[in-house]
C-alpha cells in the first residue's frame, strides 16, 4: 500500500482530546446564548452565515478561527470526531 492510501485510510479516524476552539466557547457560553448557538448549528433560529458567527464569537471574546467555524457546524472538527 502506498503512503498516500495509507495516510487516507486514517484521515477520518477520530482524533480525541481537548474540543476545537469553537467547542470551547461554546462551552463557555452563558445558557441562553449556547441555546441559540445549538439552535444554529442545526439550522434554526439565527440566520447567519459562518462569518457572521464568526465576528460575534469574535465580539463575545472567543478567539477563534472563521474555518474552524464552518468545520465545527460541519461536523468536520474533532469535536464531532
């Protein structure tokens, strides 16, 4: 097998430890603000685009990444793994 079909074989096993920086807010987040942020990772209540939740996490203090953002909604950070 080469290195390649290697490294893809393992590319979506999980990786545990400490949540992305996004989880990490969220976990920090007062109750009813961690209510709307669930409700808009399922797609419900506040209409904004990554960006847009970027700049409030931003404005809330988080310092957190605008992709890891859109991974974290995604489901594609380790948080989900």
């Amino acid at each position: 097998m080469s290195a390649l079909a290697d490294a893809a074989s393992t590319a979506d096993k999980p990786v545990h430890g400490k949540p992305c920086s996004v989880g990490e807010a969220r976990a920090s987040m007062d109750k009813a603000s961690a209510k709307d942020f669930d409700a808009w990772l399922r797609g419900e209540g506040l209409r904004l685009d990554d960006t847009q939740m970027w700049k409030a996490l931003q404005a809330m203090g988080h310092r957190v990444a605008k992709q890891t953002v859109g991974r974290h909604r995604r489901g594609d950070c380790r948080c989900s793994q």
